[in-house]
C-alpha cells in the first residue's frame, strides 16, 4: 500500500510539474513575439528564454507568474554559486526586463523583483593578445585551401577598428562587402548597422576567400562565411576554429570576445577618440569604450609615461 501511495503521489507531482511547465510555455511565447516586435536580437531572446526556464525549473517547474522575492533571491544565489558574477547580473537584467513586461502587460500587478538589487559584478579586464600572438595566429593559417584562406579573413577582419561581434560576424553578406570602398556593412545589437573599413591586408585576405568561396558547394547562400558542409558557420564554429588555430600556433586559448578587445586596446593605444571607437565598434553608451578599454591600461599608462616623463628632461 505504501508503494503505491508512493507511486501514486509521484505521478502526482510529475502531472503538476507538467502543468505548470505547460503554463510557463505559454508565458514565454507571449514574452517572445513582444520581444520580436520590439527588435531584440534572437540571441538576446534565447538568453531570456534560457533563464526563465532555467528559473522554472530550479522551482520545480512552478508557474514563474506564481514566485515571489525569496525564489528569484534564492535562484540569484545559486547562479552565483556556479558561475561568475557578471552571469548572475545578467540573469538578473532579463528576469526584472520579463516581470515587467508582465506588469505592463497587467498579467500581474507587482513584480516580485520591485525592490530587489542586482547583485554586484567584480569586472575582471579580458586579456588582449599581443602582435607576436596575433602573427602565431595568422601563421596558423598559412594556406591555400578553402579553411585557410577563410580563418585568416575572419581573424584579419577581427583585428580591424570596429571589430565585429561573434554575432555580427557569422550574420555578414557576401552582399554588404563594398571591395571599392574597403569596407564591410555589419548589422548590430537592435537592428543598426555600421560600416567597418578594413586595411589593403584584410582587403586581400577576403579577395582571396572570395575566390576559393565560389568553388564551395553553398557558394549561393548569402551568408559569407560557409562551413566544411552546406550551411554557414556559426558562433561556435568560430569560437572552435580559433580554438583550433590558437593550439596550432602554440599560443594561449582565444575566443572571439578577445579580438574585439584587443583591436579596441589597439585603437585607444594609438590615440583613437571614445567618440569614434563608439561609431566604429556599434556601441551606444559612453560607458563601453572606457570598459573595453580597461583590458590593457596599465600597459598604455606605462608607454605613455615614458615618452612623457619629465625626469629626462631634467
């Protein structure tokens, strides 16, 4: 008898897991299509998406419009008990963007996160590759064949003033290359786009993708980049591809995030103005060149003291 009480409450409680997740299916395609007309990036809507789900089902697939303060407190605790800080604030960022979403949508009248704080995020300056790395990098390309002459357009194309997020670089046209004008029309965060220039090197390195690329079997697809088979690459085919090439040039690990920062510390280095790192590199507050420019300041701020110093002019 007992077992089957057991068995009993057990199908219970899978049933109601069931509903409540069923329920909470329902609350985020109504929170995409807002999020779609609003122009959200798809990435932007899968990592709602992610942690909404991820919040439901760490309350045991509760109805998400049913917690209150202590279960996103207690989630924010445990997402900061695996992973760093800035995912924990960025946890944070889309759960107060969905309840108040629900609040305006008046599907319920207050958010449970009304007077919650975002926890702090200790900002840790991502590491910037140095030109000996870069050219190992490049070296690791050395080549004729179709994947050779593809990394190192794309790493080139990193490199560049204006250095295109891992997003932005898998979504480039082969349509929004100008070849007259050295430049590259790159679509942003919120559907803005920018044009990148790019020097006679990174010039060259696309005209000879260019000419492999039509050879490929996908070369109709409109996207730029292709992959070894019929599709596009994508963010994690770069991401492992400079995974690939870093082993193969015998240097540390390099992600995407990394070029960007890198060519940013190399246009602060050589006294580029925040106003036009922001035009170039698509950023829309202030506040971005100064963070990407942190990754190597000290290494500026040295340079620049002793080719200023005063004490050799004494």
């Amino acid at each position: 008898m007992a077992s089957t009480l057991r068995g009993d409450w057990h199908s219970v409680r899978a049933a109601s897991y069931s509903a409540a997740m069923d329920v909470n299916a329902m609350h985020l395609a109504a929170y995409r299509r807002a999020l779609q007309a609003r122009k959200r990036s798809p990435r932007t809507i899968q990592n709602y998406e992610e942690t909404l789900l991820q919040l439901a089902a760490h309350h045991d697939g509760t109805d998400v419009l049913d917690l209150v303060k202590s279960h996103i407190e207690e989630y924010i605790v445990h997402v900061l008990t695996v992973h760093a800080s800035s995912t924990a604030a960025t946890r944070f960022c889309a759960l107060r963007a969905f309840y108040n979403w629900a609040v305006a949508e008046e599907i319920i009248d207050v958010s449970p996160m009304a007077r919650l704080k975002a926890p702090s995020v200790t900002q840790e300056p991502v590491p910037v590759l140095s030109d000996d790395e870069l050219r190992a990098l490049l070296k690791a390309c050395t080549g004729k064949d179709f994947e050779d002459r593809r990394d190192t357009a794309i790493i080139r194309l990193f490199c560049e003033p204006g250095s295109p997020r891992v997003s932005e670089m898998v979504n480039l046209l082969v349509d929004g290359l100008d070849m007259k004008r050295d430049q590259v029309r790159v679509s942003g965060k919120g559907d803005k786009a920018r044009d990148v220039p790019f020097g006679p090197k990174t010039g060259q390195a696309l005209d000879r993708y260019l000419l492999v690329r039509r050879r490929h079997k996908a070369a109709s697809n409109p996207r730029l980049w292709l992959g070894g088979k019929l599709m596009p690459l994508t963010a994690s085919g770069i991401a492992q591809m400079l995974i690939r090439r870093a082993e193969q040039a015998g240097i540390r690990h390099v992600h995407p995030h990394q070029l960007r920062h890198t060519a940013a510390h190399v246009w602060h280095d050589q006294g580029g103005s925040e106003a036009d790192a922001m035009a170039l590199f698509g950023w829309s507050s202030p506040e971005m060149p100064r963070r990407y420019g942190a990754s190597a300041r000290t290494e500026r701020a040295h340079r620049a003291a002793r080719r200023t110093t005063m004490a050799d002019r004494l």
